[in-house]
C-alpha cells in the first residue's frame, strides 16, 4: 500500500544524544515537510524540501537538520537533544510544494 | 511573519447541531487547505479551496474561501460523534517560500 512511513513511533531519548527520526515516501512525491506538534500550538514547520537534493528552513528549524539525497527518503536529525524537543513529530509528502499533503503516522518523542 | 489565525480552539457540541471553524490571515492566500486529524491520529487532508469566494461541499460539511482570500470556513451541519477531532486549516502564500501555514486547529468535542 502507498504511503508514507516514520519510524520509531516513539522514543525516549536522554537529553544531548543525537537522534534520526526516519521517514520514507512510496509515492514519489516531490515535496517532503517535517512538521513538529504541540498541545496548543498546533502544528509548526521544522524543514521542508521541495526536490530531491534542496531543503529549506521552516519556522522552527533551530536544533535540527535535513537532507534530501533521493526522492524517497526525509530524515530528521536532532544533533543534541533538549528536552524542549519532545513534541510528535509528523512528516509529510506532497506531489509539488503546495498541493495536498500526506501525513506519516507520526513519531512521539521525549527528551529527558 | 504570515500567519493564519484559527478560531475557536475548541467547541462542544451535542450530537446534531451545527459547528464552524474559521481561518484568518492578515494577508492574502494563494490558496487554503482543511484537514482533519483524530484524537490520536495524524491530520488527513479534507479540501482544497483556490478561487475567490469558492464554496465546496462534502456531506455535511460546507467549506467556504473570502472573496478576498483572507478568510475561511468549515462548517458542520448536524453533527455525529464521528466528527469528533481537530480541524485545521493550511494557508499558502505566493510568496512564501514553503506551503502550509497551520492554523492552531479546532478541537471539537461532540456528545451523543
């Protein structure tokens, strides 16, 4: 089946470890987002990448990184984890940058 | 920055009225998403809606765009308690350079 799919599904992770949140699209998709969620503050762009080799920063791209070495693939890499990075993290896809997004399971994530 | 400003953040309702969402933004949108996301779930996307004053209909729900394509709604009629979550709406700037824009989401509650 098509889709969109981020692994872990959660994780505890102690405070300065680095972390890779894995996410991986079928649907070969051009756009690619990674979208952190917070009660009451709904959902907030971390990094997007409109093609395959290019990213560009959202509107809390501070402590992560991207990239986008092939079409399918869109990892999150936390280089030092805070604990003011445990949120769920959801990653989408979309056919171009602004058409309609696929949302992948999500990861749950606590820093502690 | 542009942002899209959602209200209510919540609403409770009893099982067949009616309920709306509405999305704001300060400046004019290319286009505006809705999506929909259960308790516990990720978002699904609902609608796209693209032209001045553009209504769309889906069942019970009826979304509509401003003419000035500042503004959006979504509204419910006769709701069930299958229409229980959150509802965003997702606003794209033409001159953004990413898609996407989330409003802090609708939560609604609704009780048999």
């Amino acid at each position: 089946i098509a889709g969109i799919t981020q692994a872990p599904t959660s994780q505890i992770l102690a405070a300065g470890r680095r972390m890779t949140l894995r996410c991986t699209q079928d649907m070969r998709h051009n756009a690619m987002y990674w979208y952190r969620q917070d009660l009451g503050l709904g959902l907030r762009l971390i990094h997007y990448s409109n093609t395959a080799g290019t990213t560009g920063k959202g509107e809390v791209p501070d402590g992560y990184s991207v990239s986008r070495a092939n079409t399918d693939d869109f990892p999150l890499t936390l280089a030092s984890a805070v604990p003011s990075q445990t949120s769920v993290y959801f990653c989408a896809s979309s056919r171009l940058l602004n058409t309609e997004a696929f949302f992948g399971q999500g990861t749950r994530l606590t820093v502690v | 920055g542009q942002q899209v400003m959602q209200i209510p953040q919540y609403q409770h309702v009893q099982e067949g009225e009616d309920f709306t969402t509405y999305c704001n933004s300060s400046t004019t949108l290319s286009n505006i998403q809705w999506y929909k996301q259960r308790p516990g779930g990720h978002p699904v996307f609902l609608i796209q809606l693209v032209k001045s004053g553009e209504v769309k209909k889906q069942k019970r729900l009826t979304f509509q765009f401003g003419e000035a394509k500042k503004n959006s709604s979504l509204h419910i009629t006769a709701t069930q308690t299958t229409d229980v979550g959150t509802y965003f709406c997702a606003g794209v700037y033409s001159n953004s350079g990413y898609a996407l824009n989330f409003g802090k989401g609708t939560s609604l509650l609704v009780t048999p």
